[in-house]
C-alpha cells in the first residue's frame, strides 16, 4: 500500500505478536501455577508460595487489560477470550489458596480472600456476557462495557492486596522478588497523572535492606504513551523500613500495552500500565484519544485488501483480493472527532461486505494507527466464519485536511 498503509499493517502486526507473546507467557504461568498445585501423588501437594498467588492476581489483571483493549479496538471475540483467560488465571490462584502453606500463612485473613477470588470469578464472567453478547441480545454502551471491565481488574486488584498488604505488615510470609504495591486507583490513572508504587525487597519483611539500587525501564506500546518517557521516574530512598518509592507520570493519551520493570540483582518484576486516557477517550475509536485535528473538510484515501479461504475434500485453499490505494472523489467534514469516526465506521461497514465477498461478518476491529494536525490514518477489519472457511478484510483509510 501508499501513503502509510504499510506503516500502519505494521503498527497492528506488531501489537498483535505483542499480545501474543504476553498471552503464551500468561498461559505458562497459569499452567506452572496448576502444576505446582497438583503435583505428585493424589494428596501430595507441592508446596505454592505468595509469590505463584501475587504473580497469578498479576496475569489476571493483564488478562483483563487484554480484554479492553481489544474491546476498545471494536474487537468484542477477541475481548472474550481475554476473559476467558483470566478466568483460567484466576482460577488457578483460587486453588493456590487452598495449599496448607498458603493456608498457614494467612491464618484468619484466607476466609476473606476466599470470598473475594469467588467475587473476582463472577465479575469475570458477568463481563464476558456483557462484551460479546449473544445474538439476539442488546449490546450495553460502551462506556457501560468500559466501566465494567475497570469494576472487574480492580476486584482483582483489590484481592491482590490482601496479600500484598499481609506481606507488608508481616502478617503473611515473603516474596521471591522485589515486590510492587500500588495502594491508589491503578485501574482509573488519567493522562498527565503522578502514579506512585511502592517497591520492597525480596525475603520483606525479614530483609529491609537493598544491596544495590533495582533497575527501573518504562516502556510503552508499539506507537503508544502510555507513560510520559520525557518524565522519566523518580526513585526514592528507602525508608526505615526498606521500602522504596517509584514515581512516574501518566502519558497523554489513552493505551493498555505500557509497562515498566524493576530488575534486582537479575530478577526482573514487571507490571502493565493502564492508562484511562482523557475524558473523552471511551467515546472515540481507539487511538484518536489526544488527537489535535483542524476542524474542516478532509480528502479521503482507501486501500483494501481481503484473504478468504475453504476446505473441501482437496484440502484447504486460499485466495486473495486487493485494491491500490486511491483517492475517493469527495471530502467528509471534521467538525468533532466523535462524529467524525462514527462517518468512517459506517462508511466501512458497507465496503467491507463487497471485499470479503460475504454481507454476514462476524467480527470487526477498528483503530487509528497514527494522527498529526491536518491528517490521520485509520485500520479497519473485519472478518467472518472459522479456519476451515472464511475471510477477513482489511481497509486503510488516509484522511487529509483539504
């Protein structure tokens, strides 16, 4: 493709292996958390440690970032099976709980945990009804969804501390490694945000001393800013009781896929950042959060292309469709970027169809891949049916200040 279109294949590509490769990573840690749970001989329980239980409140709370992100690319299957996953996640952490080491280490305080990862488990599934709804049954708005999906990490959150805040009283054994505590709203950070983290030493509370400073690295999504990385962090001293204070500022603009690590002595933590974006970021198409467009008339460019594929007793084929980038002989107004990017997904859901070669697609995603004053590029797909038979179509969409 022309005028960006490459470019903004590439900016999808790259966030999907993104999520990906953090799905197969999540996906190794539920399984090691379940083995851990269930290894050996009936009743011969391998011993789990804080450490599986934090770590498995953390890939489920990344699982649920999965999920409205994906959500809010217009992509309600792909969100579903985020869920679905944290489901697994969670689950495994419920049975965690159950090991009689975990058992003796929180004493009183597992009846109230318990109670929460069963409310966690709950959450999980009302929110998957709700952002892939089936047929036949109205979809909620998507604020609404949004808010949810929010309600849901933060449960999950909230459990986690439990533990988190048993380790930091001495109430509740130790951690393998550094630990990191959020103890504000991380689920509700807004663009421009201070956001502080409290770090503490492997083995706390027994060990309150660091040997050396931990290595702090910010890192944001493919073509993201989630964090401000111009701020940087502020890394505090420890205090009387070792623990130190990370600092960092919030980036401009909504996104799901930022995150920053804490490596001690070759051990490396890491927690995802989840960035509310402005006020009116749920309103729009994903991406469009912080965009500065000047009001008036844009020309517009479309490229598409469409893979389609069947099985039959020869096995399974492919094919493909294209169409070069050209110019679309008339001009869409850009009064408010709200209306703006509803005209462009109305305008893809009637050329998708002819693409595909098939009016009942199933699933579609929409995003915008990068944006300056006087123009933006735009990613729409859609596709329908299974591995066996179906297609996708992809459109890009460059949008011009006339």
């Amino acid at each position: 493709m022309e005028g960006g279109g490459e470019e903004a294949v590439s900016k999808i590509t790259a966030r999907s292996n993104r999520s990906s490769s953090r799905w197969t990573a999540r996906m190794v840690a539920s399984v090691s958390l379940f083995a851990v749970c269930f290894a050996g001989a009936p009743f011969a329980r391998a011993t789990a440690t804080m450490q599986d239980v934090i770590d498995g409140f953390e890939s489920t709370q990344a699982d649920i970032m999965d999920a409205l992100m994906y959500y809010r690319q217009a992509s309600p299957e792909d969100a579903f099976a985020s869920l679905a996953t944290a489901k697994i996640d969670i689950l495994a952490v419920q049975t965690a709980l159950q090991d009689p080491a975990i058992v003796q280490q929180l004493g009183k305080g597992l009846k109230a945990l318990n109670a929460k990862v069963t409310t966690c488990i709950k959450t999980i599934d009302a929110a998957a009804v709700q952002v892939d709804p089936e047929s036949g049954l109205k979809a909620k708005p998507a604020a609404t969804i949004i808010k949810q999906l929010a309600t849901v990490a933060k449960t999950v959150k909230t459990s986690e501390e439990t533990i988190t805040k048993a380790i930091s009283t001495g109430k509740g054994g130790t951690t393998d490694k550094v630990m990191i505590a959020c103890w504000s709203d991380s689920f509700n950070f807004k663009a421009g945000q201070l956001v502080t983290y409290s770090l503490y030493p492997p083995g706390y509370p027994t060990v309150t001393t660091w040997e050396s400073d931990p290595v702090i690295t910010l890192k944001n999504s493919f073509g993201g800013s989630e964090l401000d990385l111009d701020y940087g962090y502020q890394l505090g001293a420890p205090d009387k009781k070792g623990v130190r204070k990370l600092t960092m500022r919030m980036g401009p603009k909504e996104g799901y896929g930022g995150s920053f690590d804490v490596n001690y002595q070759g051990v490396k933590s890491t927690r995802l950042i989840w960035n509310r974006g402005s006020s009116t970021a749920a309103a729009l198409i994903y991406g469009m959060d912080g965009a500065t467009l000047i009001k008036g008339s844009y020309t517009m460019s479309i490229g598409a292309g469409g893979t389609y594929w069947w099985t039959d007793e020869n096995g399974r084929h492919t094919g493909t469709t294209s169409v070069p980038v050209v110019a679309v002989p008339y001009s869409i107004p850009m009064n408010n970027l709200k209306s703006f990017g509803t005209t462009l997904v109305n305008m893809f859901n009637k050329i998708a169809p002819s693409i595909i070669g098939e009016s009942g697609f199933t699933r579609s995603s929409a995003i915008c891949t990068e944006y300056s004053e006087t123009s933006m590029t735009l990613l729409f797909s859609a596709s329908y049916g299974d591995k066996a038979n179906g297609g996708i179509a992809t459109v890009t969409v460059i949008m011009t200040h006339i």
